[in-house]
C-alpha cells in the first residue's frame, strides 16, 4: 500500500476499493463458470442424445461475445456490498474459488442446463421442428444469462433492489444490446436464416421467460441474509 498523504480516510477507502474488487473478481469469475456449464453440456448431451445441434458455432460465437462485455464492463462497475468493511480480515489461504462459490456455480449452472435442455428434447418428441425448438431453447439460454448478471451482481442485495438503488449504467446498456440482438435474431428473417431460428408467438416466449429460471437465488440471498442477522443478534442474558 502507498501512502498518498496522511489522512487515515484515505487507507479506509483503499481498503474499501480492494475489497470491492477482489468481489467483483470472484462474481465474474462464477458467472464464467456458471454460463459456460450449459453450453458446454448442451454441445456434449444434445449429439450424445442423437437429437439435432441445439448450438450451432455461431450461437456460441453470440453468446462469447455476450458474455465477455458483460465480466470486462457490468462486473467491474458493481459498486461495494454494504457490508463490506463489516467483514473480519480475509485469509490469505483462502482459496480464490471457495466451496460456497462452486456450490453456487453447480447449481446455477444445473438449473440453467435443464432449463434449456428439457425443452429442446420435449419440443424435438412433440414433432415442433427443429427451428422452433432451437429458438425456445436458445432464448431460454440468452435470457437466463440475463438474469445471471441480474442477480448475481450483488450477494446480499435482491436483483429488484439492486436495479433501484445501483446505478450501473454498465449492466443497463449490455443487458438491453442483449435482448435487442435476441429479439432481432428471432424476428428478423434474415438474422433467422443465419441462426437457424424461427419465430416465437407470445405462448412460446412466454414459455422462453419463464423457462430462464434463475431468480429462484434470491431465495437462497433471503435464507443467508436472515441466517446473519439472526447470527449477529445479540442473545439475551
């Protein structure tokens, strides 16, 4: 640490700004790893299966270029918890991905697996077309990464809470690029013909929202957050 001048604020806020990054460290780094379990698995599973290619390279291409922007730009611009400079010292042998993180990470990522995969294989039995059943997937896939970065930015905040109260412009400007670009491969027939898509009714991508299934983590936030305060009540003598 270099000593700027004498004011002790100075070190408290240094402080404050290196414990702010290293969370947003570790909140990129298990976002990486939570997106990249479903399309892994969905490029493994789906030939394993014998059904057609849900991911063709150029959704994974899109969804690269989705997720980069969003770890450099959306993660980095996430202010401090409010908890922050209530923690004790970290320890220096904590590892940097700790076992409530990877917990975290298996789930999600699971979630976001079957939530995409189920569909694709019920849709494919059903006799939808391929088109029909890659776009519902695909969109299930894109908007569930939404909602990662949605409630994911904050580990004690709710996503509601978070939107209101942080102003990210950050997260506003690459969430919505996403949703545009999403409609637009969607609806627009051109941008079908290149990713193999087909157009949604409002049934279907109403089924796609509610397929993205990731804010069921708020309830895990809300069990957490009631386990510390109940923990840092004091008891009575």
């Amino acid at each position: 640490m270099i000593l700027l001048d004498d004011n002790f604020t100075t070190i408290v806020r240094s402080v404050e700004d290196g414990r702010r990054i290293y969370d947003n460290i570790r909140k990129a780094i298990a976002y990486i790893m939570i997106i990249h379990i479903p399309i892994a698995a969905l490029a493994l599973l789906v030939p394993a299966l014998q059904l057609p290619l849900l991911l063709l390279p150029v959704h994974i291409v899109l969804l690269e270029l989705l997720i980069d922007p969003t770890c450099s730009i959306v993660f980095e611009a996430q202010p401090a918890e409010a908890n922050v400079m209530a923690r004790p010292p970290r320890s220096p042998q904590e590892p940097l991905v700790n076992r409530g993180m990877l917990a975290q990470v298996l789930l999600q990522g699971a979630t976001v697996l079957l939530a995409t995969l189920l569909p694709y294989m019920h849709l494919i039995s059903s006799g939808a077309s391929v088109e029909l059943a890659r776009t519902v997937s695909f969109a299930t896939l894109v908007l569930s990464n939404t909602g990662l970065v949605l409630v994911n930015g904050s580990e004690t905040q709710f996503a509601l809470q978070a939107l209101v109260r942080t102003k990210n412009k950050a997260r506003v400007w690459v969430n919505g690029i996403t949703l545009i670009a999403l409609i637009a491969i969607v609806y627009v027939p051109f941008l079908q013909k290149v990713f193999a898509t087909a157009p949604l009714n409002l049934t279907q991508a109403g089924w796609a929202v509610g397929l993205a299934a990731t804010f069921w983590w708020e309830l895990v936030k809300a069990a957490r957050n009631w386990s510390k305060r109940r923990t840092a009540r004091p008891s009575l003598p």
